[in-house]
C-alpha cells in the first residue's frame, strides 16, 4: 500500500472510533431523558409497591379509620398500571 493510503486508513479508523462513540453518547443520554422524565412517578410508584408489599407488618395500628389510600401511575402505561391497581385492590382487601 501506498503511504497516503496508510494515512487514510489511519484518519478514517480515527473518525470512525469518534463517530461511533458520539452516537453512543447520543442513545445514552435519550434514555436518560427518557427516564428523567418519568422518574418522579416511578418513584412514587415504588414507595406505593413498597407499602402494599409490606402491609402485613402491621405499622399502622388502627387500620380500619383508613379512609383513602392514594396511588400514583403514569398515564402512558394504562394496562400495567390496571394489573397493578388490581394487586393493591386484592392485597387491600385481604387485609
């Protein structure tokens, strides 16, 4: 090979590297975006997860002056948050 395209080869691998980084610093941050913007709501539905699978330790003392029992579920996920809304309905009523 010549040594102007051994030059070439070596700025086009260059470029390439930088290139292919770049976009993934790109797909990165869009899920990170992604999940920022949800972050709120996954959090409150966690904490609300975290109560209902741990009712039974019994931490309120008189649970029957109970009257609302508040849940937070994003919009976008309407048959997730159906399936999870019947769990904590279910758990509710066992107790």
């Amino acid at each position: 090979m010549s040594p102007i395209l051994n030059v070439l080869f070596f700025f086009l691998s260059l470029f390439m590297c930088i290139h292919l980084l770049n976009m993934l610093i790109a797909v990165m941050g869009q899920s990170f975006d992604e999940n920022a913007l949800i972050a709120d709501s996954n959090r409150k539905i966690s904490q609300l997860e975290f109560v209902v699978n741990n009712w039974w330790i019994n931490p309120i003392k008189d649970k029957n002056k109970i009257i609302y029992f508040v849940a937070a579920f994003n919009v976008m996920d309407e048959d997730d948050n159906e399936s999870k809304l019947d769990s904590i309905v279910s758990t509710l009523g066992d107790v």
